[in-house]
C-alpha cells in the first residue's frame, strides 16, 4: 500500500493487486495531469495496521471543526492549490 496526501486534509490510500509500486498511466487525457501528480507525490509503502483509520471510527466532527477554524482564521482565504478536478 502506498498514500497520497492530495490536499492538506483528504490523504487517499492505494493498494495495489500485483504488488506494484506505481501508478499506471491512463488513457483517459482528461486524468493526465491528476495521474502525474499522485505518481509525483505518492509516498510509501505503508506497513499494514490491526486497526487502521476508517471513517466508522475517524474523529470526523473534530477533524471537520478544525478544517473549519483554520479557514476562518486565514480570513476566507484558500491558501493551498486546488487539484486539477476541481469545478
């Protein structure tokens, strides 16, 4: 398994089948510029875990509150950039 931190709160965990440590390019030209930044970015391996951090027992309210708090302290201002996904 391996992670990518896509932004500063949203980290997404890849498992691969064949054991592979890299993300295969796709074909699809509109995910091109995505897929070049998670293989960029991708960090790992990770070590398997008895009790990994799943959304049924994630501190969701505190991690939301925080997100939040952090905004609002900077004024309203983004201050990360946004994926090339986003509207």
């Amino acid at each position: 398994m391996r992670t990518w931190q896509a932004l500063r709160f949203n980290q997404v965990v890849l498992g691969f089948r064949d054991g592979a440590h890299a993300v295969r390019s796709t074909r699809d030209p509109r995910l091109t510029e995505l897929t070049a930044l998670m293989e960029r970015d991708l960090s790992g391996p990770v070590a398997p875990s008895e009790r990994p951090w799943t959304d049924d027992r994630a501190p969701v309210e505190w991690i939301t509150d925080r997100m939040i708090v952090a905004f609002a302290a900077r004024g309203g201002e983004l201050d990360e950039v946004l994926l090339p996904t986003a509207p």
